[in-house]
C-alpha cells in the first residue's frame, strides 16, 4: 500500500471521515467498471458502488495494510457484486471436460489475437456468455492488468487455480466463438 494512503487511514480512523473522499475519487470508478463487468446494468452497478465504499468505510479499521488498499476494495466489489448475484438465476454456457482437450493453446491463442471485426465482434458476445465469476477474472487480468497473485487474492483463489480457470476461460472463450460463427 502506499504510503499516502496508510497515512489517509490513519487520519479517517482518528476522526478525519471527511479525508475517506480519497478512496471515492481514486477508487470509485474502477470499482464501478469491475461492478458493471459482474452484474451488466449501470443502475445496479451504481447502487453496488454505494454499498462497497460503504463497506470500506465502516470496516476501514479491520485494514491492516497485508494487502494494497486496491486489492481489498476489489475484494470487496467482488464479493459484494458475487452476493448480489447469488440472489437471481444466471444462465451461462457449460462445456463437457472432453472439449477442453479437443482445442489447442495454438488455436486459442490465434482467435483471441485475431483484431478484425468480425473475430472482435464474436468476442464481445462470447464474453456476455461467460460466468460472472469468469468475466471478473477476465477484466481483472486483461483489462486491469492485476497480476495473477493480486487477482488470485481478489477473488479468493490460490494462484494456480487462478491460472488453471483462466486457461479454462480463454478455451470457453474460443469454443464460444466458434459457436457464433
């Protein structure tokens, strides 16, 4: 963590609730986005912020600094976003084992690297079909650039099994893909 921000925390704990606007200003839209990316509707996504920093707020004296500020407020977003989630049905595509084995890394590799519009376009929708879990640790990896551990931590994970479902999801990805052409 940095150090501004241990310095910011120990002010707010000492009285100073006004200086929590920091984490709000540095933290609320990335928050936000990763909240989008789960339950899919801004309007949702912006009441789950609220309850975040909420969350952050009331409990920022259990914050002993093992981790950045950033990983526990994505911490945070992710179960809040995973609670929120459990409460209504979401159907998403599964694959039996057999069809993990029939791609190759090469082959993955190749589509998810292909930028032409159409390959863009079949990608977009393939991720709407993901899990909200696997859409988490997508955003998180490529688009965050979180590293794995960070991103491990986030979501409750060990590290290897953060890569292993990431293997998982760029082949779910590709087969997704492939049923859209």
């Amino acid at each position: 963590m940095e150090q501004n921000e241990s310095h910011i925390i120990s002010r707010i704990l000492a009285g100073r609730t006004e200086e929590f606007a920091y984490f709000l200003d540095t933290y609320g839209q990335v928050v936000f986005s990763l909240l989008v990316r789960m339950v899919e509707t801004e309007e949702d996504a912006e009441e789950l912020t609220q309850d975040v920093f909420m969350k952050a707020f009331t409990h920022l004296g259990s914050f002993y600094g093992k981790s950045s500020f950033s990983t526990w407020i994505y911490r945070i977003a992710y179960n809040t976003g995973m609670s929120f989630l459990r409460k209504r049905p979401v159907e998403e595509a599964a694959f039996d084992d057999r069809f993990w084995a029939s791609v190759s890394d090469t082959q993955v590799d190749e589509a998810l690297d292909d930028t032409s519009g159409d390959r863009v376009e079949q990608l977009g929708q393939a991720l709407k079909r993901l899990s909200p879990d696997e859409r988490v640790l997508i955003a998180l990896y490529y688009e965050e650039e979180r590293p794995l551990r960070e991103v491990a931590k986030i979501m409750g994970l060990t590290e290897s099994n953060a890569k292993v479902r990431l293997h998982r999801i760029r082949k779910k990805l590709y087969l997704l893909m492939q049923e859209e052409e």
